[in-house]
C-alpha cells in the first residue's frame, strides 16, 4: 500500500512539471476568460454561453491531459526503459499500475480544481459587471450546482485515465494508445444510438453489434450534465450515484485488466 | 548459500508478425556465483547478456529454467530489498533532479522519511554528482545519468549488485571511477555482478567470469585458469639507435617500427634472449624507454572461444531452420 502512495506521489511530481500540461491548462483558462468576451456578442445569453463554454473547455481540455499524459504513464516508461530501474525496485507490478493510475488522477484533479477556480472567477466578475436588475436570473450566475458539472467531468476523466493505462500497458507506441484511447471516448459519446441501433438498421447483426459494443464500451455520455447544470434543470441524485458508481466499476474492471496483462508482459 | 544461481535458464521469443518463429535469447544457462565475488559475465552484442540479467530482475520471464539470488527465487519481492540494479543505458524521469529520483526510490526501498536525505546525498556524494544534484535530469549527459543510475543501484546498500554495461558511455575518469567503485564494493564483500563487452575491465576487476556468445555459456570460471601467465615475446619502445643497428642484435623477422623522430617499437619473440638485447641497446647507445611482456590476455581467450561457438547467427530452437535476423 505504501509503495503504491509513492509511486502516486512521483507520477503527481512529475506529471505537473510537464510543459505540456502547463500548456493545456494555460489554454483552457485563457478560452475561459475569453468566453467572457464571446459572451459580449450575443444577447442576453452572455452568461450561458460563458458557462457552457467554461464547462466544455474543462472537460475537452481534461480529456486531452488525460490521454496524452495517461498513456504516457506506461508507454513512455517502456520507450525509454526507465520502468527497469523501477521495477527492479521492492515494488510488485500491481503497485507500480494502480500507483501511476491514481497519481494520474491526482494530477487531473489538481488541474480540473485550477480551471474550476479560473471559471468560478470569470462568472464572479460576469456578476459584478452585471447590471444590479439581473443579479435575480434563474439559475444564478455564481451557481454551486455547476460543481455537479464538474464532479461528473472528474468521474469521465478518471475512467477515461483508466482505459488510457489499460491500452499502454500492451501497447509499446505512445501514439497507438493515445489514439485507442480517443476512439474509444469518441465511440463512448454514442452510447444511445449504439443502444437504439436497431431502429436504424435492419440487419439482425448489425443491430446486435450496436448493442453488444453499447454494453461493452464505457458509456462517456452517461457522464455529460453540462446542458443541465448550465440551464439549472435538477440532475437527479440517483442517477449521479448511479452513474458514478458505473465510473468506478468499469474503471475498477479496466485496472484489473491492465494489472493482469501488465503482471505477465515481457520488458523486452 | 550461492548469491545468485541459475539452472537451465532459458529465454524464447517469438520473432515475425506474420510468420512468429521461436528465437533462442539463452539457452539453458547454468551459473553459480558465490557471495563476495565480484562476477563478469562477458560476451559479444546480442550474446545474451541483457536478457540474463533481465531475467534476474523478472523484468522478462524465463521459457523454462529457474533462477535464484540469495536463495530466494528472483521474483521475490522481499530479495530486491538486498539487491541494486544498473540497467543498460540508463534512463530516469526528465523533469526531476537528480535527488528527487533517488528519494522516490529510497521510498520504494522502505527507507525511512528521516533518514532518505542523508543516504541520497551519500549517495550522489559516492558516484559525484555535485551541485548538478539539482538540476533536471533532462539536462544530464549521458556519462552523468549513467552515475545516477550507478547511485540508484547502491542507494539500498545492496549484497548483490548487478550492472548492465556499467562502463558504457563514460569518458576514462568517469570509467575509472566506476572500477573504483565496485573494488570497494569487493572490499565491503558486496557481489558484484556486471555484464561487459570491455575485457580489460573484466580481467582487472573480476576474480571469476562467465562467456556467452549467441546465447550460450561457453566457458565460465577464473579469469587466471582462463588466461594462462605465459610470455609470448617482449614490447620495447627504444630512442638513440639508427634503424640499421638494429639489425645488430634482433633476430630476423622481429617487427621493428619506428613510431616518432628517433623513437623505434621493437617487438621481440619470446625465442629471443631479453637479457642480451637489452645490454646490445645499451652498448649502442640507445636508451629504453620502456619494456613490457605480451602474453595472452582475457580477450585473446574471447575471442576464441567466440569463434568456436558454432550456432549461426540468428540461432533457433532445434527443428527450425530459417534464420530470424
């Protein structure tokens, strides 16, 4: 257990001092507060857009730490052999794969909470700007619900680092798990048209293939409560638990799975 | 107890995408190296060197065989807290120092929050890294990350060592520290186990070594059995004498060279007698400037025994013929 907090701790030191995600959140808070000026050009809906657009930075921007840096996570140790000197250590091969997981997780989490304050912040000074007629819009302007938004942003990208370790631990190319990982979350958006396929095709087959990948690949869209939030339409409780609970056992699957290859691989 | 042995330790890959063919990385080594040895494990590139010690630290799997350290099968975990590993052409963590590497991995060892600083910085002291200690080491040169690794394989005071080419990519001081460094390892009775392609380091370092070529051992045991101390003729380097005087007092057909202004190397067959070539340079008026035995060396034997290994290159298993390099 306490290997498994070390190699977390490393993963989170050296994943923030990486400059490629200095520059992808740099990027975000920047399309963050330019939001503010998007915002400006359209009537009335300056604050929608401004929140709908920190949310959506948020999550792309998450997603994209997730997967080039989640893939990095193993790839990138095996491509460069420093996962020799590590595993040579007094560490067993599942510490070394749940440690770097969560030691992602923590890195995604510390970037999500920056972006969260630089949103927060912008909607902070939408308000202040505002004329004192408005301060009464429903939903408000500074509204604590959006933290729903962003939880169920953190719950994806946690799955999301968990298919990215699962593909890098048989894959030796960086590249090749990151793409994997990308059509996997791409195809995770359809999740209800791959369920309702049968309504579009008529081949038997094809219709049990939709279904058969809806059961099989992570539902990401099940985790997408950004409309809801922003227009301040109630997300039941329920299905927050439930959904977050299906975050945890498909990533909870994904990791077993990746411990199991990465236990037997051969480091040629 | 052995500090490490193995027993019909085997290693197959499978080679091709399209059509997998089964490609012998070792076959069947048997090695037993005792505590307090320092151990070279010698052979070409691709003799099987690497994938042995890879195999030692289970970073790959043996296709038959067994392999222990310290009585203790090598997957162990409670075993690698008494061992340190260099790897080949070590490579470690871009955006940290040099410290921060190796307070994570004495973290891994188990060693004590209290007491990581002053062991990394013994450390680091050990193999000289200095103020360097703080930088990145994205902006380490090779020679230094090889130091580093070097480091990060004593950081646990290890019984048994095992370093991968522990000379490549160091200039001469940075190689002669390294022998430094493992003859006081020898003198602590630390095991010393390093795979080498340079010889000289082997035969100045090592009380035993082992040879493979093409993933056989070929011959293993005493680097002084190996190499017997026969003379097989004299290396002079001699000033003052004209290349004719020469002629007075070595035989015929000794190569006779002249290598600077005035400055002549002399090889002399052991057939020859020293004594009296010696005292003819005298009595000419040449000086010597210096004398030297040849004898057969560690590489002599090497090489030999290399040659007669006699599995073509691209070796298979028995029953297949096609070659897989």
């Amino acid at each position: 257990m306490r290997s498994i907090l070390h190699v977390a701790t490393h993963v989170f030191r050296d994943s923030v001092r990486d400059k490629v995600l200095y520059s992808i959140v740099a990027f975000a808070v920047i399309l963050m507060v330019s939001s503010f000026l998007i915002g400006q050009l359209t009537a009335g809906q300056d604050v929608k857009i401004i929140k709908d657009l920190g949310l959506a930075a948020m999550s792309l921007f998450g997603l994209f730490i997730a997967i080039f840096i989640g893939v990095g996570l193993v790839s990138r140790e095996i491509e460069r052999r420093s996962i020799y000197a590590v595993l040579a250590k007094p560490i067993r091969r599942h510490e070394f794969v749940i440690g770097k997981y969560l030691g992602l997780v923590g890195t995604l989490l510390a970037n999500l909470a920056v972006m969260a304050v630089a949103y927060y912040v912008v909607l902070e000074y939408m308000r202040f700007v505002m004329p004192p007629g408005q301060f009464k819009i429903t939903p408000p302007v500074v509204d604590p619900k959006l933290l729903i938004g962003i939880g169920m942003i953190a719950a994806e990208l946690a799955l999301v680092t968990a298919v990215a370790l699962f593909w890098s631990t048989f894959s030796s190319s960086a590249m090749l798990s990151a793409a994997l990982t990308a059509g996997m979350w791409v195809a995770g958006q359809f999740g209800a048209d791959l369920r309702n396929f049968d309504q579009v095709v008529k081949s038997p087959v094809a219709a049990g293939i939709g279904r058969a990948l809806y059961y099989l690949l992570p539902n990401f869209a099940a985790f997408d409560v950004k409309s809801q939030v922003v227009h301040g339409v109630p997300v039941a409780g329920g299905y927050i638990a439930v959904t977050l609970l299906y975050g945890a056992v498909y990533a909870a699957m994904l990791l077993t799975a990746s411990v199991f290859i990465f236990s037997r691989r051969d480091f040629k | 107890m052995d500090a490490i042995r193995t027993e019909e330790l085997t290693k197959h890959y499978s080679v091709g995408f399209w059509r997998p063919r089964p490609y012998v990385a070792l076959d069947r080594l048997d090695l037993q190296v005792s505590q307090g040895e320092v151990f070279g494990f010698l052979g070409p590139n691709g003799a099987g060197k690497t994938t042995t010690l890879k195999l030692l630290m289970q970073l790959i799997f043996p296709s038959s065989g067994r392999a222990e350290i310290l009585g203790r099968p090598v997957g162990d975990v409670a075993v690698r807290r008494r061992i340190g590993y260099l790897p080949e052409n070590p490579f470690f963590y871009d955006n940290l120092t040099a410290e921060e590497l190796l307070t994570y991995f004495a973290a891994l060892f188990g060693c004590p929050s209290s007491a990581r600083a002053a062991r990394v910085s013994r450390m680091l002291d050990e193999v000289g890294i200095g103020a360097e200690r703080r930088f990145q080491l994205r902006k380490y040169s090779k020679g230094m990350l090889q130091r580093v690794g070097l480091a990060q394989a004593l950081l646990n005071d290890p019984e048994v060592v095992f370093l991968d080419e522990p000379m490549s990519g160091l200039d001469p001081i940075g190689r002669r520290e390294v022998r430094d460094i493992i003859l006081r390892l020898r003198d602590r009775g630390t095991t010393v186990f390093f795979s080498s392609h340079i010889l000289g380091d082997a035969e100045t370092l090592c009380s035993r070594v082992a040879i493979v070529a093409q993933g056989k051992l070929v011959a293993s045991g005493r680097v002084a059995e190996m190499v017997p101390f026969r003379i097989r003729g004299w290396d002079l380097v001699v000033t003052g004498l004209v290349r004719d005087q020469f002629d007075q007092f070595v035989p015929g057909g000794t190569s006779v060279r002249e290598i600077a202004d005035g400055r002549y190397h002399v090889v002399l067959p052991e057939t020859a007698a020293l004594d009296s070539s010696l005292s003819r340079i005298t009595a000419l008026g040449g000086q010597l400037v210096s004398v030297n035995p040849i004898r057969d060396t560690l590489e002599d034997f090497f090489v030999a025994r290399v040659r007669q290994t006699d599995v073509p290159v691209g070796r298979t298993l028995s029953g297949s013929s096609n070659e897989v390099r």
